[in-house]
C-alpha cells in the first residue's frame, strides 16, 4: 500500500547541513553546498519534501549504516477524541557517498 503511494510522489532533498553545525545551532555554512560535488556522509542532516497528492517536508539524517529514512505523516483519533500525530518509516534509502545530486536524481 505505502510503496505505490511512495513510487507516485516526487522526492526533493532539499538542503543538507552536518549534524554538528545543528548541534551548534550554526545557520551559515562555510561555502555554499554545490550539489554536483557535495558527497553525503552519516550524521548529513535532510529536509525532505514529498510532492504528491498531499505535500509534506520532514528532516532526517544519515544514519551510521549510510541510509536515509522516507516517511509518511500519520495521524490517530485517540479515545478522548484528540489526534495524535506521528510519522511510519515506509523505506529506508542508501545515499552515504553519493553526491546530493546523485541522491536527488536516484530517489
């Protein structure tokens, strides 16, 4: 069911910062990130957009094993009628080594 939704939605990485410049709560990075040369390694940092019938950004990282997580945002009405909502990984992509424009053109 989540792979043919996946399949139909178009997958953005958007930007990609270190896991310590997050840490450091740092906004510049030294040099701007030039897709066709910046290589993707555990502890990258990811916004990512999913275009589809319904639209949505999340971040995530690059795990230690080199690989990305998709998910898709989930919602439950609780017994006391509120929602609670939280995502379901459906995929997990290997992109550690891969330029960012490598990993855009290949998700």
């Amino acid at each position: 069911m989540y792979k043919d939704w996946f399949f139909s939605c178009f997958i953005l990485i958007f930007s990609v910062l270190t896991l310590m410049q997050v840490a450091q709560c740092q906004t510049a990075v030294e040099a701007p990130i030039v897709p066709e040369s910046y290589t993707l390694m555990p502890g990258d940092n990811l916004l990512v957009t999913i275009l589809g019938k319904t639209t949505y950004s999340y971040t995530t990282y690059v795990t230690y094993d080199g690989k990305m997580t998709i998910n898709i945002p989930m919602s439950r009405i609780m017994e006391d009628g509120s929602s609670k909502h939280y995502s379901e990984v459906i995929d997990a992509i290997k992109v550690a080594k891969l330029t960012l424009k490598q990993a855009e053109d290949s998700i």
